[in-house]
C-alpha cells in the first residue's frame, strides 16, 4: 500500500488538478501555497454567486469550516449540494465541531446534503461527528481549533480511538482522515495508521487546514482512501524533515513553517519509501 | 520588576490560555502564529453568533480594529460587552483611529461598552484616543496604519509622550502600551520605557497586531502592567536578535519576519534578563 | 528606459507613498508585505465607509479581483469613481476575468467608471477583457486563477501576443502589464519584453498579485509606464535571484517566497541595471 501510494505524487505533478477550496481566511495562504508545492493548481473561489462554475471546473472541492461569517455559509451549502450533483470528489474539515453550536448545526446540514468522499479532522472532530450523528455517547471537550488533550491520540488509546473512526466513516460512507500524533485513516472497512507525527506540527497554524487541501487534491487523481493516505504521509514526513532541519539550524517554528512547505515541493516517492511509516491495523 | 515579568514565560507555555482573537485578516496568520509561538492557544473566531461562547471559553479576548468590515463589527461589540459581563481580560488595538470617522466612532463605541485592561497602539493612535476623551488638545496627523512621522518617539519628546500616555491610562483606567523605537507603558501610576526597538519591525507588516495578540496571552495569566511590559520586552528583543541574524546573513525583511517568530519561539526568561532595556520613568 | 526606470526605486524609497490597496484575503499578507519591502506604505482598507478617505490620502489605489464577496464590490466600485474624481492613479488586478459571468461584469464596470492607469494580469485575463471589449475573437480557456496553458507567452507567439496588448492598451487609453515567462509592457504606442521570468514564480500563490502592488507603488511617484516596467523589473530579478539562492541552498518553493522579499526588500537600480533584460519591441 505505501509503494501503491507513493506513485501518486508523480501522477498529481503531472496532472495538476484544479484545487477549489472555500477555506477560512486565516491560514488560506498557507492552503494556496502548499496545494501549489505538492503539485496542484489551487482556487480559492468562495463567492456565492460562482461556487457552481469553480465546482464544474475544479478536479475536487474542499469545504474547511475554520471561519463561518454569514456570506462563507451559503457557498459551502451550494458547494456541497453542487459537487454532489456533478460528482466532483468532496473533502471537508469540520473545524472545532462540538465548540459551538453553530458549528454542530453546519457539520450536519452539509454531511447530509452532500456525499462526502473524506472528512479530516483531529479526533476531537471526529468524536463530535461521532457524537452529532448518535455513533458514540462519549462526549468531546475540545474548546477551541486545537484537539482537547483528552483526545490526543497514544499507543495506549490507539485501538478505541481507531475503532470509533472506523465506525464513523463505516456509518457516514466516507473516509475519515484523523490526523495527530499517530495518524488514523479508515474508509469503514480497513484502518490504516501513520507514525511520522511531529509535535512542533501543533506549533504552526494551519498544519490541518494544509493537510486537508493536500488530500483534497491527491482525490481529483485517485480514491478517496488512497488520498488520504498519501496525504497525510507527505505532510507527516514533511514535518518530520523540517523539524529535523529547524533543530540541527536552531531555528523556531517560523523556520519550521518556511522548511515544511519546502520540504512538500521536493516530496516524492522516494522520500515517502524511505520515511513512511505506514501500518494496517486491520 | 524585570526580572518578576520574566517569569510569567514559562508560566504562559505551561498554562497554555486560549488566546480569543478578534483580529484583520491582513495579519490574521501572522498572529495565530505568533501566539502559538509564545506558548498560548489561539482562537480566531469572529463570528457574531459564537462570540459570547468563544469569550466564555477563552483566557483573554483580544480586539484589533485593522479591517472593518460590516460583520466585523458587530461580533467586537457583542465582545466588548461580553468580556464585561464575564469578567475575561479584554485587549484592545485601535488600529488607525483618527484616520476616518468610522474608526473614531467605533473605538468609543467599545471603550465605553467595555472594562478594557489594555490598549495597545502606536504613538498616533494614543493621541488620537486622547484627543476623543477630551484628554488633550493636540491632534495626531496620521494617515494610514503607520505612526505619522510628527509623531515618532525620540529621547527628546519622550517624556510628553510618556505623560500623555499615562494620563490616557488614568482616565479609561485601563493599561496603555505604546510600541515604538522606544516603547511606553503605564497603567496610569507608573510609566514604564522599553529602549529594544528596531526600525526594522516597520517593514514587515502586523508587528504591532502580532504584540497586541501577545500581549493578550499574557493578560491571561497575569496582572495587564506586566502582561503589556513582558509582551513589548518578548517582541522587542525577538525583533532585536531577528535583525541581528538578518544583517550578518545579509537578507531581508522576509527572513526577519521568519527569524522573528523563531525568537518568539525561543523566547525564554534567561533572554529576557540579558537583553531587556526596561526602565522606570515615574 | 533601464537606466531612466531604475532610478524610481530610490525615489520611491525616499517619498514612500501611501499605497491603497483593496484585495482579495488570500494573498493581502503578502500584498503589505512586499509593498514594505520595495519602500511603500500600504493601507489595505477596503470598507465601503472609509474607501472615499482612504483614496484622497493615498499616493496610489490598486483594485484586485480576487475575492468578490458581496461586501468587497462595492469598495471597489467606491474607489473605481474616486480616483476618477480625485485624479488619483489607479491601478487594476482582474483576476481570474473570463472565467465566470461575476468576473466579467465587474471587470467591465470597473473599467468603465474609472480612468484606470495600469491593468496587470496574465495573458488570459488581458485576453478575456480584449474579448469583452470586442479587440479580438479568440477565446481564452482559463479555468482558474493560472494563466491557461495555451495563452503561456513563448518566442513563438510573443508577436501576436504583444499586438493584443497594444491593442487592448490603446482602446482602453491605459497601460497594460502582462506577467509571464516574458512579460508584456505597451501603452498603446509602445511595446516593452522584459525577459528575466521564473518559473517558479508560479508555484507560490500571490506573485501576480504582489506584482500588482509594486506598480501601484510606483504609479504614486511615475508614470504608469515607468512604474510597470520598474515594477516587473523589480520583481522578476527578484524572482531570479531567489530562485539562485534556493537551488544552491538546495530548498523549495518556502524559502523561495522567503528569499523573494529579502531581494525586493534589497532592490536598487544597480541591481536592475545588471540584471535586467528589457528590451523595446515597437
């Protein structure tokens, strides 16, 4: 599976997808320059009035839910039912569901108006879904974009953690991407772990909201499992990278910030063979 | 009293306080970065529906008047006022007050909806706020964001400066921080003078935005007179040891942004007491 | 024209204009970020309430299409009649024009109430407003924000290309900067090539856009096409020399962005003059 995956970045280089992503404002930069780095060709369209056409065009849509002033609502309602009518491939980020009521209220409507090929959050995220959609009674306490440090994932609470994903892209009929210090990945029949997680990843902004587009773009050129797979291993050894550089250089995160997307424009599947540490837990 | 606001480093990365910022989405990356970087946990939630929820949530809620826009307003007034009710740390930045009717407006709107703890600004901003709480007759002639350049201070109108500004302090009875080549902060009984400013810091955009977020991580955890003098000494010393690694590398303003959050990443209380030029005015 | 071009950076340095910019949130960090660095002053005011004020203080006002959510519009039809009135210079980003029926509208609107100075885009968006002013038949493909693969400017249609800007200039009594591999200067009289593109320029979100800036810069302290040419120049050779550093460094499209404001950060006209490769067409 990691060979299998790995062989997509050459394909996504040469491919260059059209990347819609209606994101939130504060790290939409980031998103932009890293869907460039891996090789994708981003547009960052969130007017009502041109959602449809930028859908039509685009090779994938991505809905990020970091920020939802009124006028960024209606384009991801219309996006959500738009891709689903033109089968474009659909990739959310439910940010901070389960922090505000708000939140809860559009995590559902668009999941139900839509069919969403991979949804990518923290497991506090995930729990929440879990939650919204009556698959666990365990309740989340995350207050802010940050994962609650009750739900950060470890060797000790990997096996629960990983069933509930499981559980929840297996009831949703989607590919839930959780990402952390050991990734999870499961489209509701296998679960695959990623153990290339970078603490200093927590330091930057925008490290989810990236990995979200990056996955977004790995779906306009192959499934939805294998993108969130090699997705999140780019990202992950990435991170890895350039935290190893910003130590040996004794930097901060604004190197690390400035090294991760470096290290994205040069991934390849070389580096992804040499580094991925990618497992199947079932 | 330098040594006291040292302290309060590590206690920030060990209590970690969501940071509530309310914030322009010119600097609105740069900001969450550098919260992050200093050891808090930014929120930048700006939405009017869950505002009072995110302030409840958050250790300190910050508001930076950079963009204006029609929905931005409301949900820093629902602040202003819920920060009040809810006893949370407010901070204001009343960015380019005295430059268009609409600012002037709207940061008396919030000053007087509000118990703020501190007000952060440069020298122009903090004559134009004096000028509309009848404080003082002389009016600032500032254009854009930047201080105008009657207004910069030197060694030899530093000490009307310094006088004014605690007069400001003393009638909102809040804190002021003035940011600058020679930084003052009063809380309307002392004055204090921080001489770490770098020319520098002007050419990079959102220095002034980023201190006011980092200062207001600090209000979450202490007193708004040390919070504002351990924010300004942290910027002013990363910005110091940033333009010092910019000129022997011979680069440029992008590097310095970069090294700068590296510094801020870095900061700690040994840094503090070796390069920290505080001093008591009165 | 290099010499006579080159001499504006120190010009600008000395007058630093206030440069007014409304543009779109993806890329307005980066926007401010360079404007510092060549040696403006930027104000990113784009509320409809203070748009007047901010055009009667402001050396320069810049319009960039980027985003066109519904509160964005109407600033910008604002400052499209103001400079008009107030003989302020006026220059205009159409991004992504032909590619959705919201893009030409408004792009004709805009030109039409205004007396526009420069247009910058790339050569499919130029091509979209000759179309939507009846200059030519040909139809542009773009589907995104990038320039359409067919519309890249190469040696073999750089003839062709460069009459369409002329023509487009001349109808519309404007200057015309077109960015690519070579990009394309004409008043209507005259046709400038400036050959020092990058290819990498592309693979970091904003370059158009910053680009766009830069001229705006100029336009407060030149003519409008002095200030394209000097412009493009400016952040070309920019470009080059980044692309330098991050190959010897062995580095990526981060640092590359990084690099990018250290070298306009350090432009002057000794730069320009040994580097630049303008050369005069008609």
């Amino acid at each position: 599976m990691l060979e299998q995956c790995s062989k997509n970045i050459e394909k996504l280089r040469n491919k260059c997808p059209l990347t819609h992503c209606i994101t939130n404002y504060v790290t939409i930069n980031d998103c932009a320059n890293v869907v460039l780095a891996i090789g994708g060709s981003p547009a960052m369209a969130n007017e009502a009035p041109e959602i449809e056409e930028f859908v039509e065009a685009a090779g994938v849509t991505i809905i990020n839910m970091g920020t939802l002033l009124e006028d960024q609502i209606e384009p991801m309602q219309i996006a959500a039912c738009h891709t689903k009518k033109t089968n474009t491939p659909l990739v959310l980020d439910p940010v901070a569901v389960g922090v505000s009521k708000l939140r809860n209220d559009i995590t559902i409507d668009l999941i139900n108006k839509s069919s969403v090929d991979v949804i990518r959050g923290n497991m506090s995220e995930i729990k929440a879904i879990a939650n919204l959609f009556n698959i666990t009674d365990e309740k989340s306490v995350a207050k802010g974009v940050d994962v609650s440090s009750d739900d950060i994932i470890t060797k000790d609470n990997i096996k629960s953690n990983a069933s509930l994903v499981k559980a929840v892209a297996d009831k949703l009929n989607t590919t839930i991407a959780v990402s952390g210090a050991i990734d999870i990945i499961s489209d509701g029949v296998s679960i695959y772990l990623i153990d290339n997680g970078e603490e200093v990843m927590s330091k930057i902004t925008g490290s989810g909201c990236m990995l979200t587009c990056v996955i977004g773009s790995f779906c306009a050129i192959t499934s939805p499992l294998e993108a969130a797979i090699i997705g999140s291993l780019s990202m992950a050894i990435s991170g890895e990278l350039a935290r190893r550089k910003m130590e040996i250089n004794n930097e901060g995160s604004g190197s690390f910030r400035t090294y991760l997307i470096d290290m994205m424009y040069n991934m390849n599947d070389e580096t992804i063979m040499k580094y991925g540490k990618l497992y199947k837990l079932e």
